[in-house]
C-alpha cells in the first residue's frame, strides 16, 4: 500500500511538472526566433511579440522549477533505496542539469527580462537563445538519467554489489537516449507551437491585435506542420528501440499476452488487460502493421507477456514482472491517436 501511495505521488508530481518542460522548451526556441527576426528585420510588431510570448514562457518556467524541485526531492524520499543503490550514476547527470544547464538558462533569462533596452539589440538576442540552448541542455541530462533507468549501460558492480560508471560517453550514445531525447525535443516543439497557435488564433478570433497576432500564428504553422511529420517517423524508430531494449514493455503496451510473427495491430481492444483473463475483444485488427512499428519489418515478431514472464523468473526469480497492461496500452494509444489527430486537425 505504501508503495503504491509512493507511485502514485511521484506519477502525480512528474505529470504536472512535465505539462510545462516541453511548454518552455518550445517557446524559447519560437521566442528566439520572434526576436531574430525584429533584430534582422528592426519590425517593431515582433519586439512586441517577443516580449509578450516571453512573458507566457517566464511564468511557465517559474511553474516548471516549483514542480521540479519537489520532483527532485521524492528521488530521495519515495525511492530513498533506488537512490542510494544507483546514486553514483544516476545522480550525475541530475547534479550536471541543476548545477548546469539550468544555471545557464535561469541567468541569461534574467538577463534577457531585465536587458530590454539596457543591452545592446544582437548581445539580448543571443541572450534568448542562450535560453533556449539551456533548455536543450536540461532535458539532455534528464533523458540521460531516464535512459539509463530504461536500458543500463557503461557501469560496472563494485564490491559492494553497486553500479559504479566506467564510460560516461556510453550514457551519450545510449539508443534509447538519443531517439528518446530526439522524440521528447520534438514533441516539446509541438507543444510550444500549439501553444502558440492557440493564443494567437484566440485574439483572431477576438478580431484584436490582428497584424501580430496573424504573424505569430504564421511562425507557430511553419514550425510545427513538418516537425509533427517527422515526429512520426521518430516514434516509430523509438518503438523499434523499445522491442529490442525492453520488449516487456512493448509487449504490454499492445496487449500481447502471447508471441507472435507476423504481428497484427489492434486499433482497440477492450478487455484482455490481466492473466486472469487474457481475451480481448479487438476492434480493427490491421495484418503486419505491428510487426512494422515494433520491428521495422514486415514480417517482425513481438516475445508475448507469458513468454518474458517465464524467461525472467528463470534468469531473475519468482515474482510478477508484468506491468499494469491496462495502462501502458491506453497510454500509448493516447499519444499516438492525438497526435495523429494534432497534424490532421
């Protein structure tokens, strides 16, 4: 109970602190590029955009660091012995984003909210896209410790039974970090477009401030029409890493209780979530399509939930190693359905 009282607060926290990660990460990137094209171009209506979308990003950042901060506590409070276990390793590139890249992205922020007609119009707008490198930079570092959590690599057990890092270059070359960390930019793009797209097609609609609001709806489509395309095609490839690193859970999150090859997709399924009972009723089956986005293949086969559940208790022990099915496939049909939805829309 306890630990289920523990998941539940950590999911909580991490949920509402990453509503406003990709919001900040995307439009200071849009903010940047508003104001490169006042300083290229000396329009007074992008300064003016600039300023008013940084403004938004100021009080999502402010947002963003309270969740955070009590996000970083509960690694010490919830998870006090995972911590302590791989805190060598994990806690490395946590201390490099906060001590870091959060530092670099928290001043030059300051120095472009104060630096508006104090410094000179190129040094402010490098400020802004220090900004935006900073932000880069944080989610770099977060993924890196995520990505070592989903598929482990460059540390060695010491004597004390603990994993020490031995190759720090391999958590930059992890693949599950670098097509995570590709897909998680992107999606934040996504975000800061629409966010974007959605203020400034609220004042069209209000028929107010129609000239720069129509051009910031303009930047906002330009960016986030191909960016949500290749998204796509990213996410596809992250599922190919997933079947190879962690086949668990992309077994779960399709509900394959048992292997096959080739693999058909479903659209939906209802029921079907547990070992007691592991019929579903399928809704629009489509032949090959999951061999395609688990494997890259035509023909691929995904490892069934029984299968790996027997492989692991022979390799690790008894016990339960199957996740809460029902989650992770309504979780990621979520995603893929409304993004899907967002390029069609």
């Amino acid at each position: 109970m306890v630990n289920d009282l523990a998941r539940w607060q950590f999911a909580t926290t991490t949920i509402y602190h990453f509503f406003f990660v990709p919001v900040t990460i995307g439009l200071a990137f849009l903010v940047a590029i508003l104001e490169t094209v006042w300083v290229r171009t000396d329009d007074p209506e992008y300064k003016r955009m600039a300023r008013f979308f940084g403004t938004l990003l100021l009080i999502n950042v402010a947002i963003g660091v309270v969740t955070g901060l009590v996000q970083e506590f509960e690694f010490g409070m919830n998870w006090s012995t995972y911590s302590k276990f791989v805190g060598g390793i994990f806690g490395a590139p946590l201390a490099m984003e906060g001590l870091g890249a959060f530092f670099l992205e928290s001043t030059f922020l300051g120095l472009w909210l104060f630096g508006w007609n104090r410094l000179p119009k190129r040094v402010h707008l490098a400020t802004i896209w220090a900004v935006s490198i900073g932000t880069l930079l944080s989610a770099m570092f977060i993924l890196i410790a995520n990505s070592w959590m989903q598929h482990p690599v460059g540390y060695r057990m010491n004597q004390q039974g603990q994993p020490v890092l031995k190759n720090i270059w391999a958590l930059f070359v992890n693949p599950t970090f670098v097509w995570g960390y590709v897909h998680v930019i992107l999606a934040s793009l996504i975000t800061g477009c629409l966010v974007m797209l959605a203020v400034s097609a609220w004042y069209l609609r209000k028929r107010e401030h129609v000239e720069p609001f129509h051009r910031t709806a303009k930047v906002a489509l330009i960016v986030l029409i191909p960016t949500i395309v290749i998204q796509l095609s990213v996410g596809n490839q992250l599922g190919v890493i997933e079947t190879h690193y962690q086949p668990m859970k992309i077994a779960a999150a399709e509900g394959q209780w048992n292997s096959c090859k080739p693999c058909s997709f479903s659209a939906l399924q209802f029921g079907g979530f547990s070992q007691s009972s592991q019929k579903a009723t399928e809704i629009l089956p489509i032949p090959h399509l999951l061999s395609i986005l688990a494997t890259g293949t035509w023909g691929g086969g995904v490892t069934g939930l029984n299968q790996l559940q027997a492989q692991y208790q022979k390799k690790y022990g008894p016990g339960n190693y199957i996740p809460n099915v029902a989650i992770q496939y309504w979780s990621m049909r979520v995603m893929a359905y409304l993004a899907s939805l967002v390029l069609l829309y």
